[in-house]
C-alpha cells in the first residue's frame, strides 16, 4: 500500500485513493494527493499518464465522458464534491477550467465571456457585466486585440488568442479553484509571460492547479509540482526541491529529458 | 552520467565539459609539480614552461564558461544536469586558480636561488607539495566517479596540509632570524608554500562542489580550519 502524504496545511483539495477508469482502461491509480490554497501547484509527466484525466476529476468533467468511472474520495473545503447532493454545475463555476484544446462557444467573444457571470447571476446590471468582461480579457491578456470586435465570434479568433478567451471566460466567474489543462501550449512567448503574471496574480486569492508539458513554466510558476507516470503520482513536493534534486529517478529523468 | 538524453548532442556537450575539466586538471596537476621540482632543483627552463602553461589553463577557463551558458540557454538544464554544469562552471575556477598558484611559484625560483636552502626546509615544502597534489589528484577522481564519499574524506584530510603549512611557518620564521641575509630567500618560499597550502584549498572546494553535484546537498557546514599561523608568534631561538 502507498503512504498517504501528510495532510498540507490549509488543503483546498484532498484527494484520497483516487481510481478513474475508461472501460477496462485503468487511467489513474490510487492517486493520494493534498493541494493547498493560495497556491499553484504543477502536474507535469509524459503524454498519456494521466494528468488532463486527473485534473478533471476535480470538477467532474468526467462525468460527461462516456464509459468513464471515477472511485475514491475527492473533498474540496473538506467537502465530498461526488456527494449526490452536489450539483456538477455549481461545483464547476467554483472550480473553473481551461482545456488542453482551445473550445469556445460558437458565439460572440463578448459572449463567450459573459456567459458564466450571466448563468450564475453574478452580475446585476449590463455595465457591471461590461466591467466583468474587459476584466477578464485584460487580466488574460486578450483585451487590446479584441475590444473593437467584441461582437465577432470567438470562433474566429487565431488558436493562441481563442486559448486566451477561454482563459478569460473561465476567471470571468472568479472560481476558487481554477484548473488549467497546458494553458500556454499555442501561445507566443509574450502572450505567455502574460498568463504566467496572471497566474501568479491569481495565486493571491485562488488555488491554481496547472498542467504544463514546459518544466520552466512549471517551475516559474508553481510552489508545489506532482510527477504522474502511468496513472500514479510518483513524487510530490516543493518546486525547488522537484527540479533542484528529485528523490524519484523517473522525475529526475522526465525532468532532464531523458525517458525513452 | 545516468541514461542517455534523449537528445544525444545534449549528452555529447555535458561529455565535452567533463572532457575539458579532465584536462585543465591534468595541466594544474603538471604546473604544481612542476613548479615544486624547479623550486627544489633551481631549474630556470622548467619554472619558464610552467609559467608558460598558465595561459592554456586561462584559455580552457574562458571555453567551459562559454560552452556552460550556451548549454543553459539552449537546453534549460535542470537537477542533476543543471548541477553539473554550474559545477563544471565552478571548478574551472578551481583548477584556474590552481595554476596561477603554480605559475605565481615558478615565478619565485630565481628569487629564492639567491640563498642556499637547508636540506629540511626544501623537503618540508616537498612533502607539503606532494599532499597537495594527491588531494588534486584524488579530488579529480571523485569528480570523474561522482563519489560524494571520495569528496568527503577529501575535504577531512586538508587539516593534514594545514598543519604541515603551520610548522613550515615557523621554520621559515626561526631561520629569517637566525640570520637576516636570509630573509628574502626565506619570504618568496613562505609565498610558495602558502600557495601550496591555498592549492589544498582549491582541492576542498573542488571537493565541495563534487558532493553537491553528485547529491545536491551541500557537505555539512563544520569545515576543518584554516590554517593556524595567524597565531603564531616568533621567538628568538635562545628562548
Ligand atoms: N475520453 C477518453 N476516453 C477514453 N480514454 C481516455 C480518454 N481520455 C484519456 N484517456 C486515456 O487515459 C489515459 C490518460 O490520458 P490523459 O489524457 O489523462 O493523459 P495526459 O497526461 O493528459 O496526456 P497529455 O500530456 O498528452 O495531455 C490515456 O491512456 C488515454 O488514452
Ligand atoms: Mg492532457
């Protein structure tokens, strides 16, 4: 049997003997893992290994995939988030997240936006709404490309900048807990330092879990990193410590590139 | 080196680093000895060549620190990688400053020919010499074996190489007042065998730095003392 890690302090989210299968497809096995709040923490390790499967489990997108299973126990404020009586809708506007692949709605990037503030009443007046909007695109670093057409569809915005949009619309409801699935995978180097400051902003009030393929990114902006490998976390800890001098020799081999 | 990079010219540039310090060491080992053997034989042409050599140790300084950073910004290196690099980095200053030490010795063999030199003096700085140089020696092969225990027992044994410095001290200092014509005689070896002494040092740090590439962590902290002669005081023989 693994060793549970020590509860961290001020945990956001604990979880316990995490299983998610995909039909007979064992994708993530007995993860243990503390996340504190007020912090980001970085899941990084090879394609395949389960981190995107992972991450969704904190919001239950997985209950929307066909065939998949989810066991074991996830709290979120020491709460069970599968408890029967808790809404998947309401969960995911506490615990918002941007997708690997860039998916805005087929409607305008005003929209887009303002879609989560809307559904959740978060907003009272049309200008309070504006003002939710332009925070949002400004803090994910999309407002001065997009201000003079915010009508247009976001479909029709270039793949970095529809990234961005989704990183907006997914703040714009001031989630406690945001999950961000490689948010930088198809931006440019500027538009990266962007979202990094904005993660780093984030961090002041919010739990931001992030998977990154970058090891830079992850440690520039993370304090805690966990290592998956073949659906479990083979190591967790400090950042410093993960990319310093890992204890694990398959980190220390993700890390300096050297897996097969 | 653990498994391959999956990038094998990342493997062929760390390779080349260890490479280059393999050789600096070998021509800081050459360039101690060397400056020992002219000192102790008074011979000019030898002290001119180790002066001479110092250049190469100059030049192989100024390639690992480029070859280093060129690495860092094209491959990001991190853990063990990164530490071997940034120690690579560090013990070309090592291995610099070692030949300076040697060159700054060849440098003091005509000085010191003024005067003839008791028997025991010489062999004193000799033995001095030959501990270290096993320490260079040895510290080289805990780098090439990555052994953080060959380090360690490497940084103990410098204590050996201080009090030898300490007594040569006051021998140097016993003979300079026995008769002041032997003063500057007795001054350039006081240098020379402080260099040596200085040279250990060097090793201790290569060592250090060893530990903490092979382990990431740094060699605890209680590290034997520098040498003693800031304590000593002359006495006239008659005392
Ligand atoms: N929707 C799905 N249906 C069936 N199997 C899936 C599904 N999503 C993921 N898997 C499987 O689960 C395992 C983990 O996939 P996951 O997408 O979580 O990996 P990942 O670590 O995010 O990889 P990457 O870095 O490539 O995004 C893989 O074997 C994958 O084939
Ligand atoms: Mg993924």
């Amino acid at each position: 049997m693994t060793e549970l890690p020590l509860p961290v302090k001020a945990a956001k989210v604990n979880a316990r003997n995490v299983q998610v299968y995909y039909g007979q497809n064992h994708a993530i096995k007995d993860v243990n893992i503390d996340i504190p709040s007020e912090s980001v923490t970085a899941f990084i390790g090879p394609s395949g290994c389960g981190k995107s499967t992972f991450l969704r489990c904190l919001n239950r997108m997985n209950d929307t995939i066909v065939g998949c299973r989810v066991e074991g126990r996830i709290e979120i404020d020491g709460e069970d988030i599968y408890d029967r009586r808790v809404d998947p809708v309401q969960l995911r506007a506490k615990v918002g997240m941007v997708f690997q692949k860039p998916n805005p709605f087929p409607k305008s990037i005003y929209d887009n936006v303002a879609y989560g503030p809307k559904i959740h009443g978060l907003t009272r007046t049309k200008a309070e709404l504006d003002e939710v909007v332009e925070q949002s695109l400004h803090k994910a670093a999309l407002w001065n490309e997009v201000k003079d057409r915010l009508a247009a569809p976001g479909t029709g915005l270039s793949g970095g900048q529809q990234q961005r949009l989704c990183i907006a619309r997914a703040i714009a409801t001031s989630p406690e807990v945001l999950l961000m699935d490689e948010p930088c995978s198809a931006l440019d180097p500027i538009a990266t330092a962007q979202v990094e400051e904005l993660i780093s902003e984030l961090r002041n009030q919010y739990t931001v879990i992030i998977v990154t393929h970058s090891m830079q990114q992850a440690a520039r902006v993370s304090q805690r990193t966990a290592m998956f490998h073949m659906g479990i976390v083979v190591e967790e800890g400090p950042t410093d410590k993960m990319f310093t001098n890992p204890d694990d020799r398959r980190t220390q081999d993700y890390i300096t590139g050297r897996f097969g | 080196m653990p498994v391959a990079h999956t990038v094998s010219a990342y493997d062929d540039e760390l390779r080349w680093l260890v490479r280059r310090l393999s050789e600096m060491g070998g021509i800081g080992e050459g360039m101690v000895a060397d400056s020992v053997q002219a000192l102790v034989n008074a011979d000019m042409a030898l002290a001119q060549r180790v002066i001479s050599e110092d250049l190469l140790l100059d030049v192989a300084e100024r390639e690992i620190y480029d070859r280093a950073v060129l690495i860092i910004a094209k491959r990001q290196p991190m853990a063990q990688d990164l530490r071997e690099i940034i120690g690579s980095i560090r013990i070309a200053s090592d291995l610099e400053r070692v030949g300076d030490l040697g060159k700054n010795i060849a440098k003091r063999v005509i000085a010191v020919h003024t005067m003839a030199q008791p028997k025991k003096l010489v062999r004193g700085l000799e033995h001095l010499a030959e501990l270290a140089l096993t320490q260079l020696k040895e510290v080289l092969d805990a780098f090439a074996t990555r052994s953080p225990e060959l380090a360690t027992s490497i940084r103990e044994r410098d204590e050996e190489i201080d009090a030898i410095y300490t007594s040569l001290f006051r021998e140097l200092l016993t003979y300079m007042m026995e008769d002041p014509r032997n003063i500057t005689a007795c001054t350039h070896l006081l240098f020379c065998a402080k260099n040596i002494e200085r040279i250990g040092d060097h090793a201790t740090n290569i060592a250090e730095t060893v530990y903490y590439v092979a382990t990431g962590d740094q060699m605890s902290s209680d590290r034997p003392k520098d040498d003693d002669t800031a304590n000593v005081i002359a006495t006239s023989p008659g005392d």
